[in-house]
C-alpha cells in the first residue's frame, strides 16, 4: 500500500497530518495492537536515578505531575515497541519542508528508531491523535512519542492538544506560562518555543515551528540520559542501549509538563580557524555539541594576519598567503559545514577581517596597502601590526566587491561579519590617498572618520544583497564625539559585536541600556573561553549579566574560542565546561529566573523536582560516560583553578616584579608552586623588567640568607593553555655567596649571568651553581616584547650541601654591605609587605646601589606602569597586587 509520505528527491518522507475529516474508524489501540490503560491520579513518582534529570541548559518550567509512570501491570506492556510519530499541519510542511526532515531524523537519533508511516488510507483513519472534539479515551499505546508542529496554531492552543495526545484530560495548570509575543524579536524567540508532556509513558511535543520541536529533541535526550545511561542501582551502563532498552526507559520516565523557549535570539560560539586550521570534520563535531546546549549562531573567523582560509574564486591569491600552513577551505568545503548546521538550526556567520588583522591578504594584494610592496605573513600573533588596508583607494573597493559577492553566495546568514577590531590608523594618517579621500568627502579627522566610512561602504555594498553588517565595538568608544559625518540608516543597519564593551557601548562587562546599535555580547572579562581558567572559571562566566535592565537592543551573546594558542585537540578542554554556562545565561534558565524585562534572578542555585541546579548538571555533563564526551568527542577542562601552596624550596623566599602583573590569580608566587598548570602572567614585559626571588630580606630569619646550593636551575615560559606567552629575550642570573677577593675566609655576594633564554626556556650552566650556594634568583626581560608572558615555572634541585660558607663566614647584616642584596624598587611584591608603624618624617636617604649581574652597581630602578594591554581592559598607573 501507499506510504502515506509526501516524499523528497532524496527518499525520505514526511508523515501527513491527519485532518479532522480522516478522525472516523476503529479505536487508535486496537489499529495498533496495543492496551492503553485510563488516566490514574496518584502520588508522584520517585525521582529519577541519581535524584533529578541534568539539564544544561535549564528549561523555563519542568513541572512534575501527579500521575505515575507507566502501569507495570498492563499485560505484555514491557514487549511493546517504541513509535515515533513526526506530524505537521499544510502550512508547516509548505514553509519549512527540509526543517521538519531535520527534526524527523534528530528525534530517529535520539531514540534509535525510525519515525511511523502511515501505512494506508485506512491506518490514517485510525489515526485518532486529533480526535479532540469527540472526547474518547483513545490515546497512544505505551513507548509512544508524538511530535506536532502546527505552524497555523497560537500557543495557547497547543497545551490541549498535547495533552490528549498521551491520553491525559486538560487541566487548567497546563496553560502556557504567560508570554506575550508580539515584536519581531519575539517573533524569533516564538519560533523555538514548546510544550512538551510525558504522561504515563506515553510522550508529546507541541511547537509552532520546526525549530521549537529540534530543540525538544536535546532536551529529550538529556532527559533520557539520566535513566538510559545507568543501571538499577545508579551506575553508569558499560554499553550504550538498544531501542528495547529506550522504550522500556521511556516508560518509566516520571509523568512532567516541560514548556521553554530562549531568551536571546543570539546564541553564539566563535571559532578561529585562522591561527590553527581546524579540519571539516571537526568543525562539524564542534557543531553537533553547539546544538545539544541550544546554540543557534556558529561565528566562523576565516581571515587574520596570519592566514586567509577561504578560497574566493576571483582572488585566488589569497590562500596561497598562508605560508605557514596551506589548508584552506574550498567552495564545496564551506557548503558541507553551512548545509551540516542548518540541519542543526544553527546559522553560520562568517568573519572576514578588514581593514586591520589583513597581513594575509596584503602579502598577496600588496596594492591594498597605503604604501610598501612586501608584507610578511607572522607564524603567530605578537601583537597588532600598522599594515592595514588602505580604505580610499579603488583597488580596495574592487576588492571588496570580489570578496563578499563570494561569500553572500556561500552564506545565507543575513549578517557578514567585516571586523574592525584593533585596527591602527597611524597609516591613514601619512597616506596622500588617505588625506586626499578625506578632503574630497568633507571629512575631519583621518581616524573615526574613515573607519565610519568604511563600514558605511561596506553596508552598503552588502545591502545590495539583502545583507546587513557585524562588527566589533572598537569604532564605537569614539564614534560619538569624534566622528563627523556619521553613515545614514546605520543604527538601524548595524549589529555591533562588543568585546571591549567601553563607554558607550556598555560599562566593560554588560551592554548600556542607552546604546541605540542591535548588539552581541562577547566581554572578554567573561566569556573569552580561550582565557585560562584562573581568569575566566566557570563561576565567572556564571555570573555573565549580558545587558543592562531594560535594554531592547541587545541580541544575545556569543563565546569566543581564539586559537592562537589552541590545536584542534585543546579546544574541547577550553569551551567546556565554561561554555555550559555561557548556555545557562543565553537561553535562559529556570522558571523564576526570568523576570518581565527578560533577566535572571537567582534562581538557578535551586533544583526543582525533577532537575539539578545548573552546576551540579554541568558537573555531570562533564562526566566520561556523559554524551559530551562518549558521543562529541569533547572532554571538560577545570570548572576552577585550584592554588597550590608554594613548594618548600621556596619557604621564605621574597618574590618581587617589575612586570606587570594581570590578576591576583596570577600572582608572582604562582610561578614557584611545582604545579605547570598555575603561572604567573605579566603583560608585555618591558626591557629591564625583572622577576627577583630572594632569601635576603631583612625581616626573614637569619640562616635563610645562606640561600641553597643549587645542583639544577631552570625556568620556563609558556603555559600549556598559552604556549605562546614565551619570554623571547632574557638572562636568568643568581647571586651567591662566593670568597671574598680580598679576604678568603670571608664571602660577599656577586651576581653570575647562568643562562640566557631560547624557545621560552632557561637552563642554569651546572659549573657555576657548583660555586657556592644561591641567595636569589632573577630574571631579566632584554628586549621589550608586545606579547604578553607565562612564567610556567622555575624548577631547581639542591645539591649536598658544603660546610662553608656557614651563616658567620657572611658579613654582619647590620654592617654596610660591600654590595647590597637584591631588590626591586617599586616592584610588586609577594607576600606583600605587613604595615610599618608610622615614625616622624626623616629625610629621605639616596637610593642604595644595586647589584647588577655584570658585577657592577647601578641605583635601584622604579617599574614603569603604563597603560595595561588594551586587549584587557586595563587603566593606567602602577598597581599593587
């Protein structure tokens, strides 16, 4: 007989939705050759194994009803088979035919079996899963789930007929949670909203959209996971279930109302496939795990200063600029991973970099540029680069043009993401061309304003094919004020992607309520998940407050993953567990957390019933056997960064820098601790920074000035999580106690050059630690570098010790030294210093000379602070730690 399917070209078939005039026939169970029993009231359930379902992220409301599973004693109940029902109304299937595909096969995945086909007419007659007028007692055999999109349905509607469709009497309590829906915004927010019920082991999912039913299809499998992968007694199964096995579970699920939707339209995950080129097949993995936490926006970073991986028919130059690595990613390449996420519901946004980040393209379009005619392409990123392209010229223009004609044809997204981060002007600013555009256009300044220019130029071109533009915030901190002629339409055309999140565009951790620009939330402060976890934890990026209360123009938010410092087999430890947070706070979490103007309350901290708060869920999720790791491939790095005591070599010794020291949890200490994992971090060290380690302060107790005798020294730059926070140029020096010229049974203290820095390491030469024991160790910045360092650790092993010098062979402390012990003025220092007691004012004495590792004196130098990295934020001035 017919199928019943309107079928594709591509062999699968979509089940018809049964009208009104096919409800007529013989009972739904006996058709089906199955016994339903009537609806029972009851106590609650037990909770599921291991107490409550874990849900990440957590839905609006997950109710659990009064009524059990399903009835153990129905005969032959545990033999019958799990069906899956995947129905939708005309209006669905004409609008979203390829959406309602995706979702069939997401639920055939989750439940391992294949979705129903109507076998003929008469089958669709006996189909009585809309037979709401008549009121009979027919439902769904036992290890049936149902998933209903009516595209032509409020939903206000749709609680009613999803609770008949598991055999369950409406009640009052099943009502939608108030919401209305009434802008565009909410019209996307509508779109992946639904209303899900199980009711004694039969299960319904109601939405409006195909959308709203995929996202179910997560939740689903999350929820099943909690009793599919554990044994009677709680443990994890050793082999994954069979179809059987999931209906048996199915059955057993507790009877729930599950009704959620998102609460920003913008759920983003970026990843740089610049810096290291991340293969199709990953991508794809990468992809498959956005979706299981609800992620809807892949933001896909394809061009840098260090590659260009896009392949543009017209420009075929341009990947052969990646003179460090050749991969690319070809035209079939780029339609596989769009194809691949919409089958996800996931956008994919691409980011092309202009007018800064483009050595890449400069090296091969040399005529980009406002002057030269050879640029090299960095391995790496040290920093940012002067070289940008040249906004008024028309070989820019033309090449504009051949670059997005190309990618609006790649990428249906109806945003293009065009840059515009750290993008110095200083070559604008000496350019003829430059100066020449700016007069002719009645522009004041060679900065803002030929930035404004620029992105207007580029709206405008996309405008031409229905695109609009996405950049970051940087423009913004000085549009205001500085920018004379401002791009018509723009703050209705623009989306701004705010990192930096600077006066006006917010206050450096959420969006302003009062910047008019649709705006992405990217706070490096919160989810820059290529950070380390001592600077961004998943407590922290907990917390994230995306915007303002009261603000309307904020879209959502997006996590970066930067790879500068990340090979494919880094990224999972690095996005999660942070990024199971970062979905906690963009779709929305529990009931109670969203209040009117759409913004968390506490809320969270508090399971419900049914389902863990949203860290003890995410602790879970990052367990091996959970689906993130077994299934995606992806294993959880730390949810925090655990401190470790100072190892005891190092018990009493004074830590002082000149660098710059980013945060308390990186504090100078952290560099002696004997864990690699913990470091300290300074900020582009200067030339003659320094990192001193000292036996020789005053206040410590005498017989530490000895110091150690040391049979091994070394220290190591670049963390495992930075790997290229290395220190390019320095010395390690020591200062020991060595024979005294004039008096040999006396000693002094002299600094000895030991070793001098390659590949980011150090090595003591063994000779010299022989010649008598260290009372401090130093480390020296010779070269200024704009990369930040991660002084991993320094590693010494003592040596047996010698019977001289002892403690008398040392000159009296009290005496005037020879040669002063080491120390830093106006360094950092660690433990910091207890208060003096206030004494009456004296003069202030000279500087005391400081040994230098040549030998000879200089005075004591004070650090120069200036202003921190702006990629963090940074305010000027020195700062103690």
């Amino acid at each position: 007989g017919g199928s019943g399917h309107d079928h594709d070209g591509h062999g699968r078939g979509r089940p018809r939705f049964v009208g009104e005039e096919e409800q007529v026939g013989a009972s739904w169970a006996s058709a089906l050759h199955g016994a339903a029993s009537p609806s029972r009231e009851g106590p609650p359930p037990p909770p599921p194994p291991e107490g409550r379902f874990a849900l990440v992220p957590r839905p609006a409301r997950l109710d659990h009803l009064q009524g059990g599973p399903a009835p153990h004693e129905t005969p032959g109940m545990q033999s019958l088979p799990l069906l899956l029902f995947v129905l939708s109304d005309e209006q669905a299937r004409r609008e979203e035919r390829r959406e309602l595909d995706a979702v069939e096969r997401a639920y055939e995945e989750v439940l391992g079996v294949d979705a129903q086909e109507l076998l003929d007419q008469e089958a669709a007659s006996l189909f009585r899963l809309m037979a709401l007028t008549k009121g009979e007692q027919d439902r769904a055999p036992v290890g049936t789930v149902v998933v209903l999109v009516l595209a032509g349905t409020k939903p206000e509607e749709l609680p009613h007929v999803c609770s008949k469709l598991v055999g369950r009497a409406p009640n009052a309590s099943d009502a939608v949670t108030s919401r209305s829906w009434s802008d565009d915004a909410d019209a996307a927010l509508l779109s992946e909203w639904h209303w899900a019920i199980s009711w004694e082991g039969r299960l319904a999912v109601c939405s409006v959209r195909a959308e709203g039913a995929f996202r179910f299809s997560t939740t689903l499998r999350q929820v099943l996971e909690t009793t599919l992968r554990l044994d009677a007694a709680g443990r994890p199964m050793a082999q994954p279930p069979n179809s059987s096995e999931v209906a048996t579970r199915l059955r057993l699920l507790p009877s729930f109302i599950l009704e959620d939707w998102p609460q920003h339209q913008w759920r983003g995950l970026q990843l740089d496939c610049v810096r290291h080129y991340m293969q199709v097949e990953f991508i794809k993995k990468y992809l498959r795990a956005m979706a299981y936490y609800k992620a809807n926006d892949f933001h896909w970073h394809l061009t840098d200063d260090q590659a260009w991986r896009l392949y543009i028919p017209k420009r075929p130059k341009l990947v052969m600029a990646n003179k460090w690595s050749q991969e690319y990613y070809t035209t079939e390449m780029v339609r596989e991973v769009v194809e691949f996420a919409a089958s996800l519901f996931i956008k994919v946004l691409p980011t092309v970099e202009t007018p800064g980040h483009a050595l890449a393209s400069l090296a091969v379009y040399p005529e980009l540029a406002c002057e030269g005619d050879h640029f090299e392409v960095p391995k790496t990123r040290v920093g940012t680069y002067n070289d940008i392209m040249c906004v008024s010229k028309k070989e820019l223009a033309d090449f504009a043009q051949d670059v997005f004609e190309e990618v609006v044809k790649l990428f249906p997204h109806r945003f293009v993401h065009v840059g515009g981060d750290e993008t110095p002007t200083l070559k604008w600013e000496h350019s003829d061309h430059v100066k020449a555009f700016a007069g002719k256009a009645g522009l004041s300044n060679l900065g803002p304003d030929i930035m404004e220019a620029w992105y207007c130029f580029l709206g405008n071109l996309l405008g031409k094919y229905n695109r609009s533009i996405v950049m970051w915030d940087d423009h913004f901190a000085k549009r205001e004020w500085s920018v004379s002629r401002k791009c018509p339409g723009a703050e209705q055309s623009w989306v701004v992607q705010a990192w930096k999140l600077e006066s006006p565009v917010g206050n450096e951790e959420y969006i302003s309520r009062s910047f008019p620009f649709r705006t992405i939330a990217s706070p490096m402060r919160n989810v820059y998940l290529d950070y380390p976890v001592a600077s961004i934890d998943y407590n922290k990026t907990m917390a994230w407050r995306i915007a303002e209360r009261g603000t309307k123009s904020a879209l959502g938010g997006c996590a970066t993953m930067w790879t500068e410092d990340s090979e494919p087999k880094d990224v999972g430890a690095k996005v999660y567990p942070r990024y199971l947070a970062v979905s906690e706070r963009l779709w929305g979490g529990p009931v109670g957390a969203r209040s009117s103007d759409g913004h968390h309350l506490a809320a969270e901290a508090r399971p419900r019933a049914l389902d863990e708060s949203a860290f003890a869920a995410s602790k879970r999720h990052c367990a091996d056997e959970a689906p993130l790791s077994r299934d995606l491939g992806f294993k959880c790095g730390k949810f925090a960064h655990v401190e470790m005591e100072r190892s005891p070599l190092w018990a009493g010794a004074d830590v002082q820098t000149t660098m710059d020291v980013y945060a308390l949890a990186f504090r100078p200490d952290q560099a002696l601790d004997g864990d690699e994992e913990s470091y300290f971090w300074a900020i582009a060290p200067k030339a003659g920074d320094k990192f001193l380690v000292s036996w020789l302060t005053q206040n410590r107790e005498p017989a530490l000035r000895l110091g150690k005798w040391f049979s091994r020294l070394s220290a190591k730059t670049g963390a495992v999580d930075r790997p290229g926070d290395q220190l390019d140029n320095g010395d390690l020096s020591v200062a020991q106690w060595l024979p005294s010229s004039d008096n040999a049974s006396r000693y002094e203290l002299a600094w000895q050059l030991v070793g001098r820095f390659q590949g980011g390491s150090a090595t003591a030469d063994p000779s010299i630690l022989e010649q008598g024991p260290v009372a401090a160790v130093q480390i020296t910045c010779t070269v200024a570098q704009t990369k930040w360092m991660s002084l991993v650790e320094i590693f010494a092993e003592e040596g047996p010790g010698r019977p001289v010098p002892s403690l008398s062979d040392l000159p009296d402390r009290n005496s005037p030294p020879r040669r002063s012990a080491p120390s830093l003025g106006g360094a950092h220092r660690w433990p910091p210093q207890a208060p003096q007691m206030a004494v009456p004012p004296k003069p202030p004495p000279k500087p005391p000379p400081m040994l230098t590792p040549s030998g000879g004196f200089r005075h004591s130098f004070k650090s120069s602070k200036g202003a921190h990295h702006a990629a963090h934020g940074k305010s000027d001035g020195p700062r103690t730690v």
